[in-house]
C-alpha cells in the first residue's frame, strides 16, 4: 500500500509517521533502480567515448554541488557528502565491470 504524502506536523502517531518514512524509503528506492540504470547507460557512453569509470573533477563537481545543496536546504553538508560519496563509489564499481576505473 502507498501512502498519501503528508507533512511531519500532519502525523499524530507513530504509526503514521512511520507509514511516512516507509513511503520516502520507497521512493528513495525506486530512484536507485531509475539511477541505475543511467549508470548503466553511462558504461556504453563511456566506452564508446575511450573514458574511463572514475572521472576525478567529476567526481569533485559532484561532491561539492551536493555539500552546496545540502547546506542551502539546512541539511548536514557532512551527512550529504557521506551518503553521495557512497553512491559515486558504488555507481564507479558499476561502471568498472565493464571499463577501467581510469
């Protein structure tokens, strides 16, 4: 069962503020599949392109772009950049089964 959005204020138990949680870890979810699939995408783009998994100012961009966001949204620029560099790091691997890491 998916459940309605609604805000934190508007959950008076813990049960629907749980059914909340559950509903955003699905969705984060269903975004991971979707990402996935353009890093699989990125693998042809790549090889057809002579480049490698790891591209290192990428890499950079990217981390900095999510710390600037997520300190913008008032969210621990330390916890953002912990959570991402866990994905890069994986979406890399991802992509090293099949072109060098670089």
């Amino acid at each position: 069962l998916m459940t309605d959005p609604r805000p934190p204020r508007d959950c008076h138990d813990m049960g629907s503020l749980r059914a909340q949680i559950d509903r955003m870890d699905a969705e984060l979810i269903a975004l991971l599949v979707e990402r996935a699939g353009y890093i699989d995408r990125a693998v042809d783009i790549k090889k057809g392109n002579g480049l490698p998994a790891r591209i290192t100012p990428r890499v950079q961009e990217v981390i900095a772009n999510v710390r600037r966001l997520a300190d913008e949204q008032g969210v621990d620029p330390d916890l953002a950049e912990l959570l991402r560099s866990q994905l890069i790091e994986w979406s890399i691997q991802r992509e090293a089964k099949h072109i060098p890491e670089g």
